[in-house]
C-alpha cells in the first residue's frame, strides 16, 4: 500500500510501522444481499471504516500534497481548498488565475499517482474581491472530457457560510435561525424560567449559536448586529420577575453583557493570543500579498503600552478584517493588561478593565 511507503518520511519505522502495516494488510470484506452472503475478496486500499487510527491514517496519506502545489493551499481531514491572488509580483511571472489552474492539474496527478479518485463535479470556486476577473477553471472526468468547476457564491467552511462579499450575512442569519428553534423549544418546554435556570439554559443551549467563530464573522451591518441582539433581547423576556424593566436594565439585573461586548472581547484574547505567539501562525509576510497579519506600531508614545499595532486600512471587503477591527480597542488596553502571561490572566484583567464599558450592557437598535 501507498501508505506504507510513506510512513518512514514521518519518523514511523520499526515495530510501529509493522503495527501499522499489520492493521491494513489482509483484510476481507463481502457484502450480504437478499440475505445471500457471496465469497469475501480482499480489500487492497483505504482503511477501516469507524477505526480510531483510520483519521490519522488518511492525513499521514494526504500531508504531502501542498508540497506539489504551487499556490497556498489549506487541508482539513478530507477537505482541500487552494487560493490564488489577482495581482502578480513581477511582470514575467504568469498571472494567479493560470497558476491555479496548473495546480488544479497537479492535484489530480497526485491524486492519480497515490491510486485516488477525485469527484469534480463536488468542486466549487469562488471569487472574492470585485475586481476579480471571474475565471473559469476546468478538471478531467473520468472520461477524459473538461469539466468546468461550478462557480459559487456561498459556502460552509468548518461551520461558517463565507460569501464572496465577505458580510457573512447569510450565516449570521442562519445561526440566528438556529438560535431561535432551540428558544422557541425552551419557551415551549418551560412554563416559567428564574433567573438561574434562564441563564444555565440559554448560555449552553442558545448563545452557542450566536458567536462560534465570531472572531471570523463578526457583522460590520448595523442590520446583522441589531438581529443578533434581538435574539437576546427576545430570550430574556422568559425570565420571570423582569416585566415592565427596559432591556438595558434586564441584563443589568441578569449579569449578562451584550453579544456585541461579548464579540469585542473574543476579538480582544484572540489579539493577545496573536501578539503573544500563541497562536501557530506564521508572523512572516505574505508570500503572496506581503501583508503581516499584524504590525506593531511605529511610534509608542508614553500614554500607549508595548504592544500597540499599527492600524491596517483595508478598503472593500478586507475593511471589517478582524486585525483592522479590533486593533483600536487593543491599543486601548492597559500595560497591565497586555503584558499578562497566560490567556486566563489577561481575561480576568481584561474584565476588570471593560467592567463599566458603556457598550456591556448598552444597545442602541436603529429600529
């Protein structure tokens, strides 16, 4: 098997790769139709389905493959998306849009030599930016015949819908949806709620939905932020005792920030991981665009800390980057703050530092 060739290259030798070889090699499979049972046949590739070391297998399979490719390419299990940017360094250098088809063919030679098959009519493309020329990309059938990947304009990555414009619109919309069935089956479940069970109910089940991954999609609509706080401010009104209280004053009693002030402070630990190396990240320029994802700033004067960054101006679908976003509000942060040791540390000084920030229990809603 491919596999077993590969394992040596991982530092996997010896009584390991023995193990390993053992698991794979000389299995059998048959399949019981009408109750019939035909002769097993040997199974030749692949890994047992279910298996604890079948994930782990597959990547050690797969892990070489952005080493044939020419532009960034990211993996996760058995999912491969590859970039390419419109703007090329040098004159003499072909432009990103032929670049990547020439690695969409090195991808299924790849594949072809590792005894894989790839499903073209599964791969998606989408453009970003709006100046993006739109191109067209093709890959082989089986057949041998071109076919033209299907262009879309939204789709889920990991758990979040990206759109081409970058808004995150229609994710925030569905986890709003989802949001909102789970409390619809609280509301129908429980006649009334105290303040305790509301809070252990909704913080586990309800608010969930609301900020996976906002640091990614955190809205820049005023639309898409008053309809996520409409959920809350939905949600609180099953707590018992707090009729006739403006929203402000509710969660004021319940202890409980906005979801926009929640967003602000997951930005903040996710900047402190980012500035303090604990994030795997590479801090280098791009290779292809020679951005830093985050630059300290030029001048520190007396009144800022150590770790101010320099402001990044993003136009078009970049201006709501999580680095230009959040960037003010770090700068803002005390020494004391910023120079914590450990993530915990920093939330709880972080805490104590935003602790009457107007924005914890306030909402204005345009509406």
């Amino acid at each position: 098997m491919r596999l077993l060739t590969k394992l040596p290259a991982y530092g996997i030798t010896g009584n390991l790769k023995q193990w390993i070889q053992n698991f794979l090699t000389g299995r059998k499979q048959s399949v019981k139709i009408n109750g019939e049972i035909p002769d097993s046949v040997n199974v030749t590739s692949g890994v047992p389905q279910g298996s604890v070391m079948g994930p782990l297998l597959f990547i050690l399979f797969v892990n070489d493959l952005p080493d044939n490719l020419h532009n960034p390419t990211l993996m996760y299990a058995d999912d491969t998306k590859m970039f390419s940017l419109k703007k090329q360094r040098l004159i003499m250098d072909p432009p990103n849009t032929t670049t990547l088809q020439q690695d969409l063919t090195r991808f299924q030679s790849w594949a072809n030599n590792m005894g894989m098959k790839l499903n073209p009519t599964k791969c998606k493309t989408m453009h970003l930016g709006r100046s993006n020329p739109l191109q067209e990309y093709t890959m082989l059938l089986d057949d041998n015949t071109q076919h033209h990947i299907m262009t879309t304009t939204e789709e889920k990555d990991l758990g979040v819908i990206v759109d081409s414009g970058l808004t995150f619109s229609k994710h925030i919309q569905t986890q709003i949806n989802k949001a909102n069935s789970v409390l619809g089956a609280i509301k129908h479940t429980f006649k009334a709620l105290d303040p305790t069970a509301f809070l252990s109910l909704y913080k586990s089940l309800v608010r969930p939905n609301l900020e996976y991954a906002s640091v990614i999609w955190s809205p820049k609509l005023k639309r898409d932020k008053d309809a996520l706080e409409y959920v809350q401010r939905r949600a609180i009104r099953l707590v018992t005792g707090l009729s006739g209280k403006s929203y402000e004053e509710r969660l004021l009693t319940l202890e409980l920030p906005t979801l926009e002030f929640r967003r602000q402070r997951a930005d903040m630990i996710q900047m402190f991981k980012l500035v303090h190396g604990l994030e795997e990240l590479n801090p280098a320029p791009c290779s292809e665009c020679g951005r830093m994802i985050i630059q300290p700033a030029l001048n520190v004067n007396n009144r800022g800390h150590d770790f101010k960054l320099q402001i990044q101006h993003e136009p078009g679908p970049r201006d709501n980057f999580f680095t230009r976003r959040a960037t003010k509000n770090w700068n803002r942060l005390t020494q004391d703050t910023v120079s914590a040791n450990c993530v915990n540390i920093f939330k709880n000084r972080l805490n104590k530092e935003w602790k009457n920030k107007p924005e914890r229990y306030h909402y204005r809603f345009s509406y």
